[in-house]
C-alpha cells in the first residue's frame, strides 16, 4: 500500500510536468497553420508554444511533440491528413463540426490510432473495410443504412451515433478486433459472431425499438458493460440479463428514454457474479412488483454502485445492500418509515427527493446517507445536529421537517462529541470516537490523512511521515469548533487542582481521556461517577448528600493507570430548605436540604411540617364507680378535620377540642383502658389510666400496728417509736450513741453517694432511650448522661447540674435533707423525705421523638462502693438483697418502693406512682431491668412528653440486726475490705400512655397497645447467667 502511495504521488508529478512542456518547434509551424486554415485562435497566438499542451485534452510527449489534439474548426475549409501529417506523434485527433476529405476515415497517417467526430461533419456512413483504428467515433449521422461488420473487423472500439442503421453481421466474423460496439440502432442483431465483444451500447432514434430482439444479448457470456437506452415502452431487459450463462457483466447503464415495465416477479441478480455497477437512470416509474423494490437479491460479492431513479415503491429491505458500497434512489417516490440502519458495514444511501416518514435513529450515523427533501420529522442524534453548519452535512438533511434543523445555532461540546484514542499499525491508522462527524470537517496537528468514516463511528487513514517522536495529536473539529487533545500512548494521569460544587468534583490536570468508561475517581475511597472529561479535566459526583468533611484522599485512574494521591479538602453539602424555616415547625437539615419537623408536626405531600403530629400524654381522673367528665391532655394542633374519639371500642362525644386538649366522658371503671382518636386522616391509638386509686398500700404495710399506721390516701407509712424508715422497719438492736451516721457527697460529675461506715451507695441518672411501642429500645436514640453532666449552682444543699445533647435539654436537681425531715409535694401526691435522705427531680425538655408510636426510658444505675475508712466487719453477709412493692393493688407489677441491702446498711428509694407530663399530673410506671451483683438497674418509663419531670427520693439506713464494730471486736476479728461496687437505680417513672400514630391512606388504622408489665416481687441477690 505504501508503494502504491508513492507510485501515484510520483506520477501525478510526471504528468504535471508533461502538462507544463512547451511545443517542438518542428511541430509549432504546423500547429499554427492548421490555425489559421480553421481560423482557430488557440493554435495561432503568440503563446501557443508555451499554452498549447496545457489545453484541455490536448497533450504533448515529453520532447514537445505533440500527441493529441482537440479543437473547434471556425470555418468550412476541408481537412487532409496532409494537415496533420508534421505532428510525428500524434495519435489521437478529435474534431468538433469539420468538413473532412470524403476518404479522411479510410486513409489516415501512421501514427494515428484514435479518431473521433464529436458533431456532426460531412462524414455520413461507413461504405467499406476501414483501416486499423484503437477507437473510431462517428456522430451526429443522420442517414439510414445498412453497415456491414465486416468494414469493422480492423477497428477496436467503434462508436456510431446518430440516423438508423441495420447492421449485417452475417458472415465469418472471427477474425474481427470489434471490443466495443456503440451504435444507434433499433433491431438488436446477432452479436454472438463477435468473439472479442466486451463492451455494448445501443440506443435507438425516434422509431420504436425491436424490444423481441434483445433476446440476442443472452448469448453475450463475455460481455462485461451494456448501456441501453431505447425508445420502447414497458421493455423487459433483466429477463435477458440474467438469462446469460455464465455472464461476466459488471456494469449494467438503463438511460431515457428507456421504460422499464412492472414485473410478474422479483429479479434475482445474484447469477450476475461480475457485477460491480447498476446504474438505472431512466423512467422507473412503473418497475416494480406490486409496489414493492422489484429486485430479490443481489450477488454475494461486493458491488460499488446500484443507482435507480425516478422509482416509485414502498421502502426495500435495506438488508438486501450489505454487499452493495452505494445505493441511489434519488428524485423518485421511495415511500415509508426509515427504519433504523440493519447493516454493519457502512453503506451511502441516497433517497434525494422522496417520500420517506419518521424520524433518523442514530444507528444511521457514520453511514453518510442523504434524506434531502423527504417528510422525516422529529429530533435529528447529536452526530447529526452537531454538524449542520457543515454545508455537506446540512445539505443532506434540508428539506424535512426536524425540531432541531439549525445550521446557525447548533451548540454542542465534549458530552456530545469526543475523540477517544488514535490507533496506529504502520502507517495507518484509526481514529476512535463518538459523533466525530465527516473526516473532511476534522483538521489535526500533525497532519493525518484520512480514508473513510467506518460503521462504527471510528475514521481510518495513512501517515507520509514518520510519528516516532510524537506523542500528542491535536484535532480541531471545524464544525462546531471543538478542539481535543489525545497522547498516542497512555501516560499516567496527573492531578494539579480540584473544586468542589455541592457533590459534584471538577478534576484538572493532564493525560486524562474523552472516554469516561476508562476512568476511576476515588473520593475518600468512594466512587465518583464520571459524567464529563477532557484530556484535561474530570468532572464527577458521588452520591447526595456530601456527609464526609475535612482532608480527604483523591485518586485518578486511566485505562488502568493510577495518579498519585492528592489530598483535597471536603465539604459537606449545604441545601436550602424549602420553604425556608420549615414553616416554624421544624429545622433545616442543610446537608439533605430536607426539613426535619419536631415531633409535633409531620409532613404530607407538599405541606412541609403543616400536619399536626397528634398524641395524648395525660389524662385528668374521675371517681372509678361513677366515671364522668375527663379531660385528655397532649396535642392536636389548630385543624381538627372530622375528629372523631373511640374508648374503650365506643365512640364518645367530643364536647370541646383546642390544640391542647379534648373534653368528653368515660364509664366506670378501673385500671387502664383503651383510646383512638382520629382526626385530619390520621389515626392515633393507645392506653390511658383515667380512674383515681382511691386507697394506696403502703410498704409491708408499715411492719403491722406494733410498728406503724399506714396513710392510705398517700400511701405513706407514720412509724412508731423505735422504728424507722419507708416500712417503719425495727431501729439495730446494737444501737448506741456511737451508731455511725449516713454521709451524703453530691460529686460535680452529678453522681449521688450516701455512705455509711465503709459501705457506699451511688446514684445516678446513667442514660435516657426512645421506646417504641412494643417496648424495644431504639439503639440510635441512646443518650449518655452520666460524665457529662455541668454543675450550674450548689447552695443551701442544692445542687444543679445540666447538660444540652442534640437540642434536648437536661436538668438534674439533688437535694439533701440534712436538718429535719422535709414535707414535698409533687403532681399531686404530698410525701416525707426523712432526715439524711436525698431527693432528686429529673426534667427532659424537648426530646424529638422518631415516631408518635415511642415514648422514653430514662435508666438510673445505683452501685455500692467499699471504702478502706471506718471499716466495720461485723456486718460482712458477702451479698447484697433487693426488695421491691407496688403500693397499689391495681398495678402490682409497679414499684414503687425499693429496699436495697449490703452489710447491715439498706438503701430506701420511693417513686412516686405519678409526673408531670407537659406539666400534667399522670400516673407512670417503675420496673427493675437488671441486677447484676451488687449493682442495680431501674427503668422509668415516661409517657410521649415535651416536658417531662420526675420526683424520686433516697435514704440509707441500719438494718436491724446492725452490729456495731466494738461488738464483735473480742471475738478477734480484725476489719477487712470487700471491694465490690454496686449501682442502684433510684427513679422510675411509669409509661401511662402508650402512643401510636398511624397516617391515613384511605382507612384508619387503630393500634392498641397494651402496657408492658414486669414483676419485680422481693428479689434476693443470686447470680444471674
């Protein structure tokens, strides 16, 4: 290929020169008097040495003579050979409109071997054998002859145009030179006698041509070109055609006025194993088989060109052109929808001026098809649109009706066109891509030449020069002016700058590609999708939101060549919200963009925080025999949309509603009973406890007469002398003036410890957990309190500790009641913290809650703690004892009071059977979670609350067979330490109103949720596993 190259560069550089020589001065004379005879003004000027073989289809050896020539005669003066007989090289002569000597044809000099009459001159007919000729031309006869094939047996190519002859090929004709015959004729005679016949034209003048006898071509085995154009109608010529055996055609021309006719069947052409070009460019306007393409098949070999105009037939299978490098149907009525291209190899449609419908699907890209002036409609594929302020590209689509057919504004960059790599084998090469558009419109630095555009959007092409010391290309796309960079090798990509826009990451830097399938980013080890990149830039996103902050690892790969790690500061995505403030009823979360509501408020739709978040959190109580008027506390915002109230499975009137509050009535009763309220689609279900406990139990019912009297409307025990405590429990019978005393330390930390001698106990509030409503601890809602705490004052045996976590506001108060024992009274209940004892209250403010359906558990943890000081072993038991009571029989399962017991000291805690709830007084429930050693954990299970405030107490008392250390001393025993650490939990408060909130689809749906009840009976320390 590459001798091929040179051969054809070299000889084009020849013939240039011989263009560009001068005429032989032995010649020019000549070639000056046949000017002036014929008054022919280029062979007589001045400069005609020098112009004359530069002429058009005049030419000149390279010595200077001359070796064809061409011209007009401007006057009547009759020509000789002995006019021409001076050129000694001349070989061709044409002659335009001259008059001739008679016998010009039969007598001609030596050295010529060509002779043409392109109009018309005094020559009329051929009337005997002619000389030996290469070609012979006669035109423009007008006479009616017959003409004997034996006058043409010395000729090799002859052309008769022009009268009507019959031509007489009887006799022996084997010895004749005849190649090519064209002749104006209307019987097609017997040609078979012409051995060496390869190449046949007939027309025919205004009489109708013999169609019948066509039959003759069929034994035309070696004829390889036929050109017909005759004047006969509905003329049947592919019969004939395919009829040769063994038929070594390869071009097949049908000009005007030749009409083919419909056919009874399609024309299989695939006998036709030579041929390369069918061109049909006459009236077809009736050729076809029942409307359809008329021909079947093709042959298997490659054709370069099927040309059928002036047609008119539905769309053809375009499978049928896979071997054929360009089919034209132009100017004719091809009808139909386009389909999309079927074929994989490239092949150049032409459907100019015709009928078809639908629109361009991109698989006809890279095809170089012309759909001018059709009725195809729609949006024109980018490989297209991009390109229409080509001319050669708009110019084959104009004329239709596309959405997108601007040649002025076309706007199309990177994501619509790309060059991805440039493949070398040799010299040549191809060109990979998308939508690179024709090789014409491509420039590139250093110069490439270029072939074709292939199928697969790629374009193929040959270098002259070496490229060894090359490594980058430049292209430059003319239309739409796009430029790209390509290295002919990958190169490890490098990395200079990133910018970061939300989540999306612009890349710069060098050697990347236009090809985003063969490039990997890693933001922090997470894959950014690749959307956009240059040789220079990388544009990517990884997923919304951005979550990650501060100095991060980037990482680029290229067709599996890595960068280097470049580190990049992240940040997190910030989205306004919509509307801005979350119409007061929630915060922004500026990472998502999304509104969070608090729990009050939910968001449907498009109403952003806008649908009241209903719930009940408290109840007033009534007479449980009688029943009555309640009113139920919680939330239900300013829109109550069809309220309608369900207790105890029976609808109740709803006398009054606010946001705040429900007024209607309940039955007798006793213990919790169910409720559904529903209202604006959604449907909230849960429990409430609406009857007074009118008698409360005390604990162990204050030891019996002998001990105490119980207070049944508080529940509350009035010991008598000699006995102490929450149960009126006996005094130590080794009681002295020297029985030890309890310390009360309140730490800054916000830990509690009572000790007494050696022995300690610690409380605390350790965490606090949303609940959902089967009871279960949400693990991602866990808040530790416990460490965390601020002291904010300390007077007058106060302590005040806080902490703000997530917006939830914390406040821990301790209270030591170190004169006298003090009178409290909380939500409703008046009770007696003794003397040495501690009180605590526990507030959470504003807990957004993840669902109406949970409430809280707040944990407290107490542990006892062994101190070296003050140590007294005569009341080591080595375990610890747990004693729990309801003080109700309603709720037995509830505890209420707590008797915690190690080495003759018993920590008493009380909790109180009801909070405050927003402020409301309601019952709660207390239950033990775990015991574990000597350590303690209580649960107190709140209601769904904003506001929540508990009230529990504590004091650490002598067991009553407390034995001080000066009793045991004569016995021997020397004191000693147990380590052990025990924590007890000091509050519990009880969920009174389970909560369930269910949005309405089309149908409430209720969900009653029952309460969760654990015993707690007297519990002695044994090992739990």
């Amino acid at each position: 290929m590459k001798f091929f190259l040179y051969v054809v560069f070299y000889l084009f550089i020849f013939l240039k020169i011989i263009k560009c020589v001068d005429v032989a001065s032995s010649e020019l004379t000549c070639l000056i008097n046949l000017g002036i005879k014929t008054n022919y003004d280029p062979f007589k000027s001045t400069d005609t040495q020098s112009t004359f073989c530069s002429l058009v289809f005049n030419s000149c050896i390279s010595n200077g003579s001359i070796a064809a020539i061409y011209f007009y005669p401007n006057n009547t003066e009759v020509l000789s050979w002995s006019d021409f007989n001076c050129f000694q090289s001349l070989s061709s002569l044409t002659l335009l409109g001259s008059i001739v000597e008679l016998d010009f044809i039969y007598n001609p000099i030596p050295s010529i071997k060509s002779l043409y009459f392109r109009s018309k001159s005094n020559i009329d007919s051929v009337y005997k054998e002619l000389p030996s000729y290469e070609n012979l031309m006669l035109s423009n006869l007008t006479n009616s002859y017959v003409l004997k094939a034996s006058y043409l047996k010395n000729v090799k190519s002859f052309s008769m145009f022009g009268g009507s002859i019959s031509f007489d090929t009887e006799g022996d004709q084997s010895n004749s030179s005849i190649e090519n015959l064209s002749i104006t004729i209307n019987h097609l005679p017997i040609l078979s006698v012409f051995s060496k016949l390869k190449s046949l034209s007939i027309s025919s003048d205004t009489t109708p041509f013999n169609d019948s006898s066509l039959i003759n071509i069929q034994p035309l085995s070696k004829l390889r070109s036929l050109s017909v154009t005759i004047n006969t109608p509905n003329v049947d010529i592919f019969s004939h055609l395919t009829s040769i055996y063994n038929s070594s055609l390869d071009y097949i021309y049908i000009g005007s006025p030749t009409q083919l006719g419909p056919v009874s069947q399609k024309i299989n052409l695939s006998g036709l194993n030579y041929l390369n070009i069918v061109q049909m460019l006459n009236n077809n306007s009736i050729f076809n088989y029942n409307g359809e393409f008329p021909f079947s098949s093709f042959p298997s070999h490659k054709i370069s060109v099927f040309a059928m105009k002036e047609s008119n037939f539905s769309i053809p299978d375009l499978q049928l052109f896979k071997n054929v490098s360009s089919v034209n149907f132009d100017s004719s009525i091809v009808y139909g929808t386009l389909p999309k291209y079927p074929l994989s190899n490239p092949v150049s449609f032409s459907f100019y001026n015709n009928k078809l419908t639908g629109t361009i699907d991109e698989s006809w890209c890279n095809v170089g098809a012309a759909f001018t002036n059709n009725k195809l409609s729609g949006k024109l594929p980018d490989c297209f649109y991009c390109f229409l302020n080509s001319s050669s590209v708009s110019s084959k689509l104009s004329g239709n009706n596309f959405t997108n057919f601007f040649t002025n504004n076309v706007e199309c960059g990177y994501s619509q066109i790309s060059i991805y790599n440039i493949k070398f084998n040799g010299i040549r090469f191809i060109l990979n891509g998308k939508n690179m558009g024709p090789f014409s419109n491509i420039i590139s630095t250093p110069s490439l030449n270029y072939e074709q555009n292939l199928n697969n959007g790629s374009i193929s092409g040959y270098i002259f020069s070496s490229i060894y010391n090359t490594t980058i290309f430049e292209f430059r796309l003319k239309a739409p002016g796009i430029n790209f960079t390509i290295a002919v090798e990958p190169q490890t990509p490098t990395m200079s700058y990133i910018i970061q826009n939300n989540n999306t990451f612009t890349i710069n830097g060098t050697h990347f590609s236009y090809d985003v399938s063969l490039i990997s980013v890693k933001i922090a080890n997470k894959n950014c999708n690749v959307f956009f990149s240059t040789f220079y830039q990388i544009q990517c996103e990884i997923g919304y939101p951005v979550v990650d902050r501060g100095s991060i690892d980037v990482v680029v790969t290229v067709s599996g060549l890595s960068s280097a790690s470049k580190q990049f500061v992240i940040s997190q995505t910030n989205q306004p919200c919509y509307p801005n403030g979350c119409n007061s009823n929630g915060v922004c979360d500026h990472v998502y963009g999304v509104c969070k509501c608090n729990s009050k408020w939910l968001t449907i739709g498009s109403q952003i925080c806008l649908t009241p978040n209903q719930f009940i959190s408290s109840t007033s109580q009534v007479d449980p025999t009688t029943g009555g008027n309640i009113t139920l506390y919680g939330f239900f915002g300013p829109v109550h949309q069809t309220p309608q109230l369900t207790i105890g499975g029976v609808v109740s009137t709803i006398f009054s509603i606010d946001d705040n509050s429900i007024s209607t009535s309940i039955p007798p009763g006793k213990s919790g009973i169910t409720i559904t309220f529903v209202q604006n689609g959604i449907t909230w279900s849960g429990t409430i406890y609406p009857y007074i406990i009118k008698s409360l139990q005390c604990p162990n019912n204050c030891g019996g007469d002998s001990q105490g009297t119980c207070n049944t409307l508080n529940g509350q025990c009035k010991c008598l002398t000699g006995y102490i405590g929450l149960d009126c429990q006996p005094l130590p019978t080794d009681a002295k003036e020297s029985t030890p005393l309890s310390v009360t330390h309140i730490d800054p930390s916000g830990l509690t410890t009572i000790s007494n001698e050696q022995t300690g106990y610690q409380i605390s509030i350790n965490s606090v957990v949303e609940v959902d409503y089967l009871g279960n601890e949400i693990g991602n809602s866990l808040i530790e309190l416990t460490g965390n705490w601020i002291l904010e004052s300390s007077e007058n045996s106060i302590s005040t500790f806080k902490q703000i976590v997530s917006n939830v506001s914390f406040i821990l108060i301790v209270e030591e009641i170190v004169n006298a024992d003090k009178q409290f009274s909380f939500a409703g209940n008046d009770f007696t913290v003794d003397k040495g004892g501690v009180k605590i209250s526990f507030s959470i403010s504003n807990w957004n809650y993840q669902s109406n359906l949970n409430t809280l558990r707040v944990k407290m943890i107490s542990d006892i703690t062994i101190d070296n000081k003050d140590v007294n072993t005569c009341n080591e038991d080595g375990e610890s004892s747990l004693e729990s009571s309801s003080n109700t029989e309603t709720f037995t399962d509830n505890v209420n009071y707590l008797k915690f017991s190690f080495n003759g000291k018993i920590l008493q805690g009380r909790f109180q059977d009801k909070m405050l709830s927003d402020g409301k007084s309601t019952f709660v429930f207390t239950k033990l979670i775990s015991k574990i050693n000597n350590k303690v954990t209580i649960g107190l299970d709140l209601p769904h609350c904003i506001q929540c405030l508990l009230d529990p107490d504590f004091s650490v008392l002598l067991s009553p067979d407390f034995k001080s250390s000066d009793s045991c001393a004569s016995k021997g025993r020397k004191p000693w330490l147990i380590p052990v650490v025990v924590v007890v939990p000091v509050v519990a408060i009880a969920i009174i109103i389970t909560v369930v909130v269910v949005v309405l689809k089309k149908n409430s749906v209720r969900i009653r949720v029952g309460l969760r009840n654990i015993s707690m009976g007297s519990v002695k320390d044994r090992s739990r596993k």
